[in-house]
C-alpha cells in the first residue's frame, strides 16, 4: 500500500515508500507530480482516474476508484484508489489517498472462477462422452459418428447439448439399459473377451435407407424404403426439406412412405416438416401403408393415390 498527499497549489506530491515501490521505483528517484501520476494510469484508465482526482478537490467529498497501474518496468497491477480532502479550519486544504496492489486477489478470483470453469467443463465432457458411448454401443458407430448426431440432433431440437446427454443418459438408465438379447449379446462378448477369446465379425442385416426423388412427377414426391432410425434422421430432414423447396412453385408435395418401417424418428422430421410448411402455404400429403398407426396417432391424413405419378426418378442418397 502506498500514501501520498497534493495540492492544487503545489506541483510536487508527497509519497510513501510504498508509493515509490508500487511503482517501480526507490525512493527520491523521481519527483512526484499530478503528470508523473497519470503517466503510470493505464491509458484505457486514464480519464476516469483524473476526474476523480478533479473531483475530489472539486467537491471535497472522499472518492474512489479501481484501475490498472503500469509501473516503470511496464508491468501492469491491479490497483484501488481511495482519495479523501484534507481540511485546514474551515477550507479545503488539499487531498490525501492511498493506492492499495489487489492484484494477487484479482488473480486468485480469475484463477478460482477459471477453475470453476474448467471444472464444468470436464463435467460436461464426462456427460456427452456417456451419451456419445450409449449411441457407440446401440448403432455400432464411432465416436466421431456418436458426438455429430447428438449435435445435430441439439441444434434441431433446440437443446442444448449437455442436457440432451444427461437426459438420454437419464432415460437408458430409468429403462435398465438396453433389451434382454442385447444384454445377452452383449454379456458373451464381455465373456469371451475376459476369457481372451475373438469373437467371430457380426454382420447384422440392416435395411439401408433409400431415399428417392421424383423430380419429374406431377407432384414432387420423395418416396421412402427402409427404416427411419436416429443415425439417418439428418440425412431424412435433408430429403424432406429437398422435397419442399421443390415444392415452392407447387400447392403440396407427397411423402410416400408406403415402403418405411416408421418410428418416433419419422415422426420428429415429419413434424418439424409440417410446421414449416404451414407457414409457406404448403400442404404435406401422406402415402402410407394400411395399419401403419402413423396417420392416427399423429393426425395426419393418408393421402389416397389419386393420380399415377411418373416413375422416372433420380436418388438423392441412401444412409446405412
């Protein structure tokens, strides 16, 4: 900490030995003045700490202030400055202050803040490595495959990504995991791994996705053979808002879905898809198979295939 004292009528300040030392310098190096002061403010600092020293001798009422002192070695601290009038009978004599270094717990509210930073951090990183495991472990995917679906799945779905981590991890676990035959399954592997066996490759049959766009028909159609799951759900909501920006110089589109094995996913695209379209005046009309249950749980209307639509089509895509 360091003292010192001025005047409007003197040019020469008094300081402390701890004035001089805050700044860099030994005692009787330099003679203290209003300019000599300043000098050492930052200048980002500068006009607010000479108001207040104006201020002060103006008003006569005790002020202060933070700023950043660069000292002769031109390294910065963290200061506080308090100033309060002298008083001399009846008039203002002058004013006096002190200078206080906070710059080592300024440091330690930075570092323990960092800290806390990185702590939540890592903390968030621990949550989305799980999730990104459960799809790894469910789909057969890599890690790289895991985080981008669960990152796109958070920019579409509005949510931020550590909490739709924590909630899929959240719901697996309120589930007991995955069903009896993967247990199964999975528990062999376990096994055979421990016991330093090789499990023979597993090729497990999966429908391919197959997406196509029949760009000619009379309707623009985007017909759908496959199963919709979540590790193709980007590559659908891709298709679907294809479909509609074809469909802009048209009142409606088709999405035949008669050859899909449909879920929850189909049901999130589908009605995003259906939100967007009412605003631009669109109509989304379904082809679906007979006892699909889709069109009755979700309110949508099959559309009945009133004309033949020309099959010349050009695919757009296919996802495993």
């Amino acid at each position: 900490m360091g003292q010192f004292t001025f005047s409007a009528s003197a040019p020469r300040w008094a300081w402390s030995d701890g004035m001089f030392a805050l700044h860099g310098m030994a005692p009787g190096d330099v003679v203290p003045t209003h300019a000599l002061f300043l000098s050492h403010v930052h200048p980002e600092d500068r006009a607010r700490v000479e108001q207040l020293l104006h201020a002060c001798l103006a008003d006569g009422q005790p002020v202060g202030c933070a700023y950043r002192l660069v000292n002769l070695a031109g390294y910065t601290r963290d200061v506080m400055i308090a100033l309060s009038p002298t008083i001399s009978g009846d008039q203002t004599g002058g004013v006096s202050g002190f200078v206080i270094d906070d710059t080592e717990r300024q440091q330690r509210a930075v570092s323990d803040k960092v800290d806390d930073e990185l702590q939540r951090a890592l903390q968030s990183h621990a949550v989305i490595d799980q999730a990104k495991g459960i799809l790894i472990g469910v789909y057969g995917v890599d890690s790289d495959t895991a985080f981008q679906l669960l990152r796109w799945a958070s920019q579409h779905g509005n949510l931020r990504l550590r909490a739709l981590a924590e909630n899929l991890i959240t719901a697996f676990q309120s589930a007991g995991g995955l069903g009896s035959e993967v247990r199964a399954a999975t528990d062999d592997t376990f096994m055979a791994l421990l016991e330093g066996k090789e499990m023979p490759p597993q090729h497990p049959h999966l429908e391919p996705l197959q997406l196509t766009f029949e760009r000619r028909a009379q309707v623009p159609t985007l017909q759908v053979i496959g199963r919709v799951d979540v590790m193709c759900m980007s590559i659908f909501n891709d298709a679907v808002n294809k479909l509609m920006a074809a469909g802009r110089d048209h009142d409606e589109v088709v999405v035949d879905l008669r050859g899909a094995c449909l879920g929850k996913t189909a049901v999130f695209v589908l009605e995003a898809a259906r939100r967007r379209s009412a605003s631009a005046g669109l109509t989304i009309r379904l082809l679906l198979a007979d006892r699909s249950g889709f069109a009755a749980d979700h309110d949508w209307t099959p559309a009945q295939s009133a004309r033949r639509n020309r099959r010349a089509t050009a695919g757009i895509g296919t996802a495993p």
